[in-house]
C-alpha cells in the first residue's frame, strides 16, 4: 500500500533543517569565543559588509532579506558595538554601514566554525559529495536570480 507511505521531504524542508543545524553550530562557536550577544539573525548583516562600507538598503538586497528586517539587525549591531554608521561620502544625505573592530572579529570565528561544519559534514557524506552539493544549490541559486551574483567568498557564512 504504497498511499499509505509519507511523501518524500521537499528540499526546502531539506535546505532549511541542514541550515538550522549549520546556524546552531556557527552560533555554538560564537557563544564559545564570548560573542555571547550575536543572534542568528546577525548573520544577515557580517558577511555581507564590505570594507569601504554599504547602505542599509544594500546590504537588504544582498543578504535577500526586507529592508525592515536588516534595519532593526543593523540598529542592534551598532548598540552592541560590531556595526557603526558613517556619512555617505558620495551623498551626504545617506549613511553607509560599517563593521568595527569587534565586528570584524567575529568573520574568523564564523569562517573556522563553518570550515569545521563543512569538515564535519563530509566526513558524513564524503568530500565529493558535499562539494557537488555546493555546486548544484550555486547553479540552482544562479538559475533562480540569474542577476544576482552569489557570495561565494571569504566572507560567505
């Protein structure tokens, strides 16, 4: 009676349980190095934040999350002390966000810890594997926001 077996999961079901216990790890690590006041949804905020600063409305569209949404995690990070704001030097009417020395801490911490999952996650299903992974969710992603270029890079939580 096969009507009676449970449908397979969807990947987004999939996607989102695999990030779950990904953010639990990267939020272990923070909490063991004394970042004790970062929240998952920080991360919508470090790893998308260049050097030479970016606008709230920017950093919105890159970490794909509501303007809304990356205000208020902006506003928290700067009453903690990881984000300040600076006048936009190319318009004076807007203010560009940019990590302080305690934000700029906290990309090693992540980067280890994320080193350490990927580590952990191929030992369950081999390095092949988890990089085809990878490669399919980028493909899929670029397929999905052709316009949009995915971060790949050192700063990819």
């Amino acid at each position: 009676m096969d009507d009676l077996a449970p449908p397979p999961p969807l990947i987004g079901l999939l996607l989102r349980l695999a990030y779950q216990q990904y953010s639990n790890d990267i939020q272990a690590a923070l909490q063991a190095a004394g970042f004790h006041d970062i929240r998952p949804a920080h991360g919508n905020v470090f790893p998308f934040v260049p050097a030479d600063g970016v606008s709230v409305s920017e950093l919105a569209e890159r970490a794909r999350v509501r303007k809304q949404s990356m205000a208020q995690a902006v506003d928290q990070l700067e009453h903690l002390g990881y984000v300040e704001r600076r006048p936009n030097p190319k318009d004076r009417r807007s203010r560009l966000v940019f990590l302080t020395e305690r934000g700029a801490a906290v990309r090693p911490v992540t980067h280890a810890a994320a080193a350490r999952v990927e580590e952990s996650w191929a030992g369950y299903i081999g390095p092949e594997v988890l990089e085809t992974l990878k490669t399919s969710i980028q493909l899929l992603l670029s397929n999905l926001d052709p316009s949009s270029e995915q971060d790949s890079g050192p700063n990819a939580r």
